[in-house]
C-alpha cells in the first residue's frame, strides 16, 4: 500500500513541476518582451501560499493540476479609447477573466506600453508557444533518461529457449508428447544461452535477422555459428517446413477479413530469444517522441469515437481499451500499480514511472496547440489570423483593422470549457467504476 501511494505521490508531484514549467514557457518570454505579469500560480482554487517578488505575485493553490501566469493586457480594448484588461494563460482563468465581468482587472495608468496585445504578432507566438515548448523539452529529457540511461527490454541475439519438439501453431497442445518430432534447434544442439554469432557466413546483429533467415531456410542446412560460456561453437542445424502465424513488419499477427488469424508454411528451428535491457543511443529519442506526439494527435483526431467507448465501457459491460484516453485519476491509478509490483526491479518500476511523466508532457504538448480558445493554440491562431488580415489590408492599401479582439471568442470558448469538463467527469468516472489496469 505504501508503495502505491508513493506511487501516486510521484505522479502528482511530477504533473505540477511539469505545469509549472509549462507556465514558466509562458513567463519567460513575457517577461523578456517586457509584458507586465501580475502573477505565477500553480494550481487552481484556493491559495495555499505565495510571496510577490517585485511586480510578480509567486504561490501555490490548494489543486496543484494546472497553473495559469496573469499577463497584463493579453485582449485588447473593446473599442478605441477603451480600458484594456488582464487575462491569463491559465484554464479556468482565462474563462473567468475573458467574460468581459466588472471585476476585470484594468491595466495600470503609466503600463499601457507592457500589454501583451501591443507586442508584435511573433512575440505573441513567442510567448504562447512558449508553455508546450517547455513540455517538448520535459519529454526530450525524460525520454532521454528512459531510452538512455535506463534502456528499452528487447529481443536479443542470445537464445532464451529450445523447444523439444515441433507443433503447429494451430495445436491446442503446449506440452510435448511421445512421437511428436524433435525441433531441429534441440536436435542440433543448441541450448538456451547460446548467442548467435553468425548463420552461413552473415553476422547477426538481431533477432529478427536471424528470424528472417530461419524462416525462408526450410530443409535447408544452416552452418550456424555460437558462443556458448566464452567459447565459439559451431553447428549445423536444419530447418523443418512447419505451420507459423503470418506477421506484419512490426510482428504482430495478421487476421483475414472475417478475423481469423493467418497462418504460413516457413521454415522452423524451434528457438525464442532472450529479452534483454538495451541502453538506446541517444538519436532515438527524437524518433520516440515524434511516435508518441502521432499517437497523442491520433488520439485526439478521433477523440468523439473514443469517448464513446469509454461511455460504453463504463455504463456497460464492455473492457476498456488499454491504448484510450485516461484521466489524472486513471494516470495516477496506473502510477501506484506500477510502483506497488514487487516481482519487478525497482529500477523497471522507476523507468516505467519516468516513461509515463514523459507521455504525460507530450500530451501537454500537442492538447495545448489545438486551435481553440483558452489553449495556447487559440490565442496563437488569433495572433496568426490578425497577421493575415493586417497583411492583406497593407496589401490593399486599406486602413490597420487593428489587433484582432478575441474576447468575442467567448461563446466558442465557454462550449470549449463545458465539454472538456464533461470529458474530464467521464474519464474520472470510467476511471474509478472501470479503471485501466496494468
């Protein structure tokens, strides 16, 4: 139990420092482009403790899962001559204080010059990009620390098994019995913790390598090299013609149109490889969190038809999918699962926990650069559309229109907020009656 909850406890502690760096994106550059910033909250609801530090009130509030920095003037005037007002780049914040409401702050007498709408249209960009750029970085490093410090489990060239005996994939038996054939790996001689060195001349490198050679080498005879307790040993082994499940260049099985699985004839040794940690050079974490950025966008792509089948899962009898949208709930479920399996070395337990951190910050990422108001991504767009139609008015020698007055998003951006807080109650919900477990 206490393994969970730490478990838990790290996951939480993680997803605020991941926030707060997240508005710390934001902070930065505003406060290099000389915006006037008010305040640097993380977390929502009340406040739990802060200290101004200049012109910059600095706290935590008693929900540390989201965060928001209040910049002075991010809207612009409602009409010429008018009062501009303050606004934030956090969630409910900007809701709250983009409704136009009395209690607005102004900007100060003498500090029109530090608002945010005055800046040119790329600081804007500059600053909102600002908060998902963190979280790139978050992952970069995460990932790093996972691909390369801790390493990735993958098949070796060491074998980790030899069966007895050969048996179609389609057998219901697992055991071997009296007058099944001896699998020609076993007949051959080799033993569980051979390396592979080299088959008919080639050097092996990988397991799928020497798969690939296995399989299209039926009854021929393979001159195979070993190593075997610091020695090279070398045999000679022949693979038999047998029935295998059909794979696809990733090896998962492929299935017919009706779902039945697709079997082949190839060539058959009997041998399964032993799964090893490999510490991944440091050019593959570009690669992994460019995957797991397509995943994250897939996910919200087709978000409608998931959240209906977490709906489904949740209000019926269906499992949930292991691969759909979780909440912070869920998140932190999985944490002090993962944290609390003592059969498991720590150090998996801990690359596990760092791996999640990581995929949580490139969720961060891509959900804020969806183009809607109050995410990052809207008041990017609102800043892109305003270069646009400025450019085509000097274009046309037309009069500047001026900065582009988002606060009128305010319909767009209440519907936005009502249906991500009713995706949120039904993660939470799912998450709780039918959780995702590992």
């Amino acid at each position: 139990m206490l393994l969970y909850v730490l478990g838990v406890l790290i996951m939480v502690v993680g997803l605020a420092l991941s926030i707060a760096l997240h508005e710390l994106g934001h902070f930065i550059p505003a406060k290099l482009f000389g915006v006037k910033v008010a305040q640097f909250m993380i977390g929502f609801g009340p406040t739990v403790f802060s200290r101004k530090r200049g012109e910059t009130e600095f706290g935590l509030k008693a929900i540390p899962l989201g965060g928001y920095i209040s910049m002075s003037g991010m809207f612009p005037p409602k009409a010429p001559g008018g009062n501009s007002r303050t606004a934030s780049t956090g969630f409910f914040q900007t809701l709250v204080q983009d409704a136009r409401s009395s209690s607005a702050d102004t900007v100060s007498a003498g500090d029109e010059h530090r608002t945010f709408y005055r800046l040119p249209i790329y600081k804007r960009i500059i600053i909102m990009l600002g908060g998902p750029f963190m979280n790139l970085i978050i992952a970069l490093v995460l990932y790093a620390v996972v691909l390369c410090g801790f390493g990735v489990a993958q098949q070796s060239t060491t074998l980790g098994s030899v069966s007895a005996c050969v048996l179609p994939a389609t057998s219901a038996r697992q055991n071997c019995a009296s007058g099944d054939a001896e699998a020609p790996g076993s007949r051959a001689g080799l033993k569980p913790g051979d390396r592979l060195v080299s088959i008919n001349g080639m050097r092996i490198s990988s397991w799928n390598q020497a798969t690939a050679i296995i399989r299209v080498s039926a009854q021929k005879p393979l001159a195979m090299v070993v190593e075997r307790s610091g020695k090279t040993v070398e045999v000679s082994a022949t693979p038999s013609l047998t029935e295998r499940y059909a794979t696809d260049a990733t090896g998962v099985v492929t299935k017919s149109s009706d779902g039945t699985r697709i079997t082949q004839k190839v060539g058959f040794l009997g041998i399964g490889a032993a799964v090893e940690v490999v510490q991944q050079p440091i050019t593959a974490v570009l690669p992994a969190v460019g995957d797991n950025i397509a995943r994250v966008g897939e996910l919200i792509t087709h978000l409608p038809d998931r959240l209906v089948a977490v709906a489904n899962a949740a209000f019926g009898a269906g499992a949930r999918d292991p691969n759909g949208p979780i909440s912070v709930v869920g998140v932190g479920r999985v944490a002090g699962e993962i944290a609390s399996i003592n059969s498991i070395p720590i150090t998996d337990r801990l690359s596990a926990l760092i791996g999640i951190l990581a995929s949580l910050n490139v969720a961060l990422l891509v959900f804020n650069l969806v183009p809607l108001l109050p995410l990052d991504g809207g008041h990017v767009a609102g800043a892109l559309y305003e270069g646009v139609r400025r450019f085509f008015a000097k274009l046309f020698g037309r009069k500047d229109p001026g900065p582009v007055d988002t606060a009128k998003l305010i319909p767009l951006t209440l519907t936005v907020v009502m249906v991500l807080g009713a995706m949120s109650a039904l993660l939470i919900y799912a998450d709780i009656v039918k959780p995702i477990s590992f």
